[in-house]
C-alpha cells in the first residue's frame, strides 16, 4: 500500500495515453501506437505473459478536415466536425440548409418531397454560450446515473434514428421532369429510368417517339465497380 500511494503512476499514464498518443479510433496509427506504449510498460512492469494479438478489420477511420460556410444572405464560416465514421464528401457540397426537428417516425412524412439537395440538421440546437456563474449560488445537483440500458433489443430512440436516415436515403420523387427517380441509399446517386426514343414521322411530322423503357438505373461506372 505504501509503495501505491507514494509511486502511483495512474495519472501519469492516463495522462500520456490521453494527451500524447489521443483518440485511438480502431485500425489508426494512434491505435498501433497505444498497443505498443502499453506492452512496452506491462514488461516495464515486470508482468509476464505479455503479447500482441492481432486481427483484420474492415476498415480505418480517422477524422479529417471540415470546412463550411454560409453564403447567402451573409458569408460566415462555420466551425465544424465531421461525426465518427461518417463518408467523406464528394469535394463541395452546396444547398439550403433545412432544420428537421422531427422526434416521431410519422412526423417524418411532413417533410417528403421538401429535401431534395438539401443541408439536413435533424440534431436538437444546443445552446453553447458560457453561462454566468452567480457567487453564492448553490451547485448543480449531482446527477444520478441513467439506468444501464437492455442491450437485447433496439431502444425506442434507435429504432427513429434508423427509421429517420433511412428515410432521408430512400427519397423518392415519382413526378420529376425526368420521371420517377430515387436517391441510391449506398451511393447517393440518382437512381431513374432510361427512356429508348427513335424518330418517327406522325401524320406528315417528325417526333421522339419513346419505344421502351430500362427502369431503375443505377450509375454504371459505380455498378461495374462493385462487380
């Protein structure tokens, strides 16, 4: 007890795990970097039995830059983050910002057809201006911890989120200039119809007659690619 309480090096090290090495999202080199620091100090340690054990995941990611701005009806850049795991951006993207503050899978429906290349914003505002702390008020109550939650079943707050962005990936307009068309939920593509013409001369004229129709086209170059 002694020998804890007079070289403890907890802190020391939550320190350096958290300020050195930082965010160790799965498959970065921060993660590697953590793995090593922390087998380097178990055999600093004197702990026996101590390897590596590796795997194969699909993936990385690592956050990269975020950049926005309004530009009508004044220009101001934005701070910004982009959420973890999220895809980055086919280069800019530009559109009306619309703020969706639907809680309820059937409030959901209000807003089809209203989305199309729009920004959406469907997270409650926060607002992050300091607060005035008042001397002699009395400190927030402590806060009791939420109950741990039934991991065997989706709660009712995930069940919306799922039904909210597959609502916002599956949009679909059935009365475009182009016909019915639909946003691709994997690729975020137009998905339409490809309509087969050939001139034809009616009553003395000539016209576009459409003979036949290839429906629900996806990107070709992005469909061949996955083959």
């Amino acid at each position: 007890m002694q020998e804890i309480r007079e070289h403890n090096e907890l802190m020391n090290n939550l320190e350096y795990l958290s300020d050195v090495i930082g965010p160790r999202v799965t498959g970065t080199e921060q993660l590697n970097q953590a793995v090593n620091w922390a087998q380097d100090l178990c055999h600093r340690y004197k702990l026996g039995n101590v390897h590596r054990e590796s795997w194969k995941i699909g993936h990385s990611w690592q956050r990269g830059a975020a950049v926005a701005r309004i530009v009508n009806p004044v220009s101001r850049s934005l701070t910004i983050a982009s959420s973890g795991w999220s895809p980055a951006t086919r280069g800019t993207v530009r559109g009306n910002v619309m703020y969706v503050p639907a809680v309820h899978a059937e409030e959901l429906q209000f807003y089809r057809g209203k989305l199309r290349g729009a920004i959406v914003i469907y997270q409650q505002l926060v607002n992050l201006s300091p607060q005035p702390f008042v001397t002699g008020s009395a400190p927030p109550p402590i806060q009791t911890p939420a109950p741990v939650p039934d991991r065997t079943s989706p709660s009712p707050e995930a069940a919306f989120n799922s039904a909210r962005m597959a609502f916002f990936k599956n949009w679909k307009n059935p009365d475009s200039p182009r016909g019915p068309i639909m946003i691709d939920p994997e690729t975020r593509d137009i998905i339409q119809n490809i309509y087969v013409r050939k001139v034809e001369k009616v009553d003395g004229e000539l016209y576009n007659v459409e003979f036949a129709t290839i429906p629900n086209v996806k990107d070709p170059v992005k469909a061949a690619a996955k083959k």
